[in-house]
C-alpha cells in the first residue's frame, strides 16, 4: 500500500483540525460562526491526535488500543464536567471524521479501500471513549447534585441553615414552599426478586420522577427514595396547582402517587409545614389524592395521640369483625345518616337497616342514632385511628414473626 497520501494527510493534520472547528463553530447555535479560544485550544488539539490515531492505525493495519484512547477519554470527561450536552461532542466528533475524509480527498484521488473502513473503526472507538467518560462523569455529577439537594431538603425541614450548601451547588432557595410528603408505589419493574434489578428499577423510577417535577415545579427541591419523601415547591400556596400536577406526573411515572399538603410561609415555616404534610399523608389512602388540613380537621385532630386511641381501635377493630355491619355503617355515614338511601345501596329492607344498627350499638356501645355515638364511630373508623391500629399490627406482626399472616384492612370511609 502506497504510503503518500497518509504523509500528506499527516502533514496537513493542522489544516483537518482548522476545518473541523471551523466547520463546528458554523454549526453549532452556541458559536454563530466564531470560533472562540478554548475550540481553537480543545478541539483542535484533540482532532489533530485523533488525525495522527487514524494515520498509525490504517498504516499498521489495526484497530486501536485502550491506551491510545485514554486522552478521548479524558477529554470526554472534562466536556463531561463543564456540562456540555453529549449531542454536542458527538457532533465534534463527527465533523473531525467529516474533516479527515475531506482532506484525505484532496490530496489523493486514488484512495485504499480500507481507508474509509478504518477511519469509521477509528470514530467509533475514540466517540465511545470519550462518550462512556461523558456519561460517567455527568451521573456522578447529577448524584453529588441530587444528594446536595437531599442535603439541603434535610437542613430546611430540620430547620437548620442551608442557604450555603444551596450556594455551593448553585441550588436557588424561595421566600416560601409548598411542602409535598409523597408516597409512590412500587413500579411493575420493581417487581423483582433480583435485589439489584429492584433497586435500579426504584432508582429509575425515582429519577424519572424527578425529571418530570423539575418540568412541572421549575426549582422544586426533593429528597426521595423508591417508597416517597418530600418535595419543596417553590411559593405554591394554593393547593389547587398541586392537584394539577398530581395525574401528570402519574401519567408521566406509571406509578400511583398520594400525597400530603402543607404551605410554609417563610423558610423558618418548613419544619412544621413539613411535619403537617406527613401527618395529613399518613391519613390519606386514595392513590392520585392531595390531602390538605382544610379537608382533614376532623381526622387530623384526632390523630393526635391520646388513652382514646386504643379504645377507638378496639371499637373498629370489632366492626372489622362483622363486614355486613362494617358496610352498614359506613354506607350510613355516606348517604349522610339517610336510613332508606343507605338500604337502597345495600339493596335491603330500611327494617334491616335499623336491626344492623341497632346491632352496632350492642356490638360497640356507640348508638349511631345519637349525636355521640356517630362522633365516636366517625372517629373509629377515621383513617387517623385506622393508620394507628395499622402500625400496631404491624409491630405486632414483626414481634410474633415471619409466619403471622395479616388481616387485610378494609376500605374505611
């Protein structure tokens, strides 16, 4: 094989790597034509290796070895690092092949077969180089960024200073937030025995997530894993934008997503807004639901903690016992205490109605035909005492171990 045209090639390896960035420079919407110093330092230096990689290569017939991609890949990062899209050092690299074809036709019009064939080995192999660094050092990049937000998410709800760990990952910080305690259910990919498999899938999912409400709620803060956490939205004081938000961002996931919210006011607010925004979660069930204090009075007071609970529990502990008065009872606080409605839904005499209430009575010593008696069945049978009698079993549970079979909760109002 006749070796002038790669030493005129070689020596023009200078003019290759002007045309490539030149070329680039044209191309690309960042640069309008101009051709700024850190191109003329960067992509030029390292066209004229990748020039000088191609000569080697087609002259000793052979593809190249790790070490003589170890700059691309170097190189790769550094791009990596300055956050330049991996669209853009595709393009880079595809002008300078672009550029090393154009010039090789220019001094020889008689070229080798093998030299097309080599030069696309020859991209190939340094873009995946320098594309694989790339994609390394942005997701270290964006997993020191997400546990910087975690951070700072950590410090506002701990009430603690965060606004210099904010600074120092450039993360802007708002007057006030809307405070969102998330719980996300398990996606089907998550539904795996390999634990590795589970936890790329819950990893996946939380990023996909994440993207979604950065589109949604521009500058929201999060801190979640695969099971929910908090999100801080920016300034969102009223509710109603969250809702909105809600069925995007399942639509957008595939998964089922409940939340619990509160608003902090001032930065020195969080800690409690976000102490509320659990609280009102832990007493929703409904996927795609937005509890908020407004719709919840009567549970959340009563979810405070107090000798009452246990009593309580008991109370809808044995209405659990009997379903067909469970279903009365509940249909009855439904149809808003309306004895012949609540037996047309049951598809029964307005008599039974009666007799299964009055057997609620005997049962719970709480008359659903009294004032009293329905305050305390409301408060049984609110999502408040049934989250706690929830908790209690499942202590219970891991107490007695692994072979104690749960029964399943059943939808109360």
């Amino acid at each position: 094989m006749s070796q002038a045209p790669w030493d005129r090639l070689e020596r023009r390896t200078q003019a290759v790597a002007e045309r490539a960035v030149h070329a680039y420079a044209a191309a690309s919407p960042h640069y309008g034509g101009v051709v700024p110093e850190h191109l003329e330092l960067n992509m030029a230096h390292t066209c004229r290796e990748i020039v000088r990689l191609y000569v080697r290569l087609v002259r000793e017939r052979r593809d190249p070895r790790e070490d003589e991609l170890r700059l691309f890949a170097e190189r790769g990062a550094d791009r990596g690092a300055e956050r330049l899209p991996v669209a853009e050092l595709l393009q880079a690299y595809f002008f300078i092949a672009e550029a090393i074809w154009a010039e090789l036709s220019d001094v020889s019009a008689d070229l080798p077969a093998e030299a097309a064939g080599t030069l696309f080995r020859c991209i190939h192999r340094v873009a995946h180089a320098g594309v694989q660094a790339h994609q390394e050092e942005t997701e270290a990049a964006h997993g020191e960024e997400r546990e910087a937000m975690r951070d700072v998410v950590r410090a506002l709800v701990a009430g603690e200073p965060a606004a210099e760990l904010a600074a120092r990952f450039e993360i802007r910080l708002a007057d006030a937030y809307g405070i969102l305690a998330l719980r996300l259910a398990a996606h089907p990919t998550e539904a795996v025995e390999d634990t590795v498999g589970r936890r790329l899938a819950g990893h996946r999912k939380v990023h996909r997530l994440i993207q979604h409400l950065r589109r949604e709620l521009p500058d929201a803060l999060a801190a979640l894993d695969p099971g929910g956490g908090l999100v801080l939205a920016p300034s969102t004081s009223d509710p109603a934008a969250i809702r909105a938000v809600l069925p995007k961002l399942q639509r957008a996931t595939g998964i089922a997503i409940t939340a619990g919210y509160a608003y902090a006011p001032t930065v020195a607010d969080i800690p409690t807004a976000a102490n509320q925004a659990r609280k009102l979660l832990e007493l929703t069930r409904e996927p795609g639901e937005v509890a908020v204090l407004e719709d919840r009075l009567f549970e959340y007071q009563i979810a405070h903690d107090s000798e009452a609970r246990p009593r309580l529990a008991s109370i809808a502990a044995r209405l659990r016992e009997e379903p067909e008065l469970l279903t009365t009872i509940t249909t009855y606080f439904a149809t808003d205490f309306h004895r012949r409605e609540t037996a047309r839904r049951l598809h029964v005499h307005p008599n039974t109605v009666d007799n299964r209430l009055s057997r609620i009575t005997t049962l719970t010593g709480a008359n659903p035909r009294t004032a009293q008696g329905l305050l305390v069945l409301a408060a049984a049978l609110s999502p408040a005492t049934a989250a706690t009698t929830h908790l209690q079993d499942t202590r219970q549970r891991n107490e007695s171990g692994p072979t104690a079979h749960p029964r399943p909760d059943p939808q109360l109002p």
